[in-house]
C-alpha cells in the first residue's frame, strides 16, 4: 500500500504515505468465579498506530475492514493537506493577495490622476495566514456491491480548505 520512490520517500500514488506503531501492552489477569474457583486466563493485547492515507477510497476500504473486526475499534479520523499541497496553496494565496493589492493601488492612483504605480515594500507574517486544514471530513455509508447487498463500506470526502494570506504593500504612485 506503500510503494516508495528510489530516496525512500511514499510515491506520489501510494494510497499510504507513513505509519507508526505508537505502543503495544499485553496482559493477562486470572478471573475467579464467586466460590473462588479460577475461571479460565483472559488475556488482552492494545496497540495505537497512525495511518497516513493520501487516497480516500483506500481509507474508506481499510476503515471498513477493521471496524469489521471484533475487539476492534477506531478512535478517530482526521485529515489535513500534504506539505507539498500546503506549501502551493500558501504561494499561490500570496501571489493572489499581491496581484489583489496592485489592482486596488491602480483604482486608488487612477483616482488621483496618476497612472502608474510600483511597488516600493511588500511584507507579510506567517502568523498573518489563516490555515484551517483540521476542516472536518464526511463520511458516508454506501452498501457493498455483492449479493444481498454485502457489507457495509465507509466512503470519506474532505470538505472544503480556505486558507487566506495578508499582506502590506506600499506604493509610489506615478
């Protein structure tokens, strides 16, 4: 589920792209009915890990597989944007924002009877971006396509990212 690129990296179509095995603890403890009487061992065995799925219909099949599977349980599910997606959307919000102040020094200039305007300083924080990418993700149902309709199979859509950049630009009007 993983296919790894010659530098050891996820390839760009792997549906998995990082996993880790947090922690496992076993156990056993010895029950004992009311007369004392030593029931039968129960052992237990936990473990966590994180599963980094770049493909939703592989999420969907995986998710489905172990919250089939007794003793089994998912505790949560949440999405966010590769490094690489974050990163283009964070350049092209910025480029967005600059091309969005030019057009407004144009109108402003035009107002005062200059024509053009060069940009003399242009800023902005990283703290000045407004990144939601912890957006919640749907999940439907949808049936399984054998007979009787088979098992149930989660299907997860992401809802939308906004991500907005500010920034200050100072022009001289010409």
């Amino acid at each position: 589920m993983s296919p790894k690129t010659p530098f050891g990296e996820a390839s760009a179509t792997a549906p998995v792209t990082h996993w880790t095995n947090k922690t496992l603890s076993t156990g056993s403890h010895q029950l004992r009915d009311e007369k004392g009487k030593a029931l039968p061992r129960r052992y237990t065995a936990h473990t966590s890990f994180e599963v980094k799925f770049q493909d939703f219909s592989a999420l969907g099949s995986f998710a489905s597989t172990l919250s089939a599977m007794p003793h089994v349980s998912i505790h949560s599910i949440s999405w966010r944007l590769t490094d690489v997606t974050r990163m283009n959307m964070n350049r092209t919000s910025r480029q967005d924002a600059v091309k969005d102040a030019i057009k407004k020094a144009i109108d402003y200039a035009s107002a005062v009877g200059k024509e053009e305007v060069r940009a003399e300083s242009i800023s902005d924080t990283e703290n000045g971006h407004s990144f939601h990418h912890a957006a919640p993700m749907r999940m439907m149902q949808t049936r399984g396509g054998g007979p009787g309709g088979g098992p149930e199979e989660l299907s997860f859509e992401p809802e939308d990212v906004e991500l907005t950049s500010s920034v200050t630009v100072n022009f001289i009007a010409e």
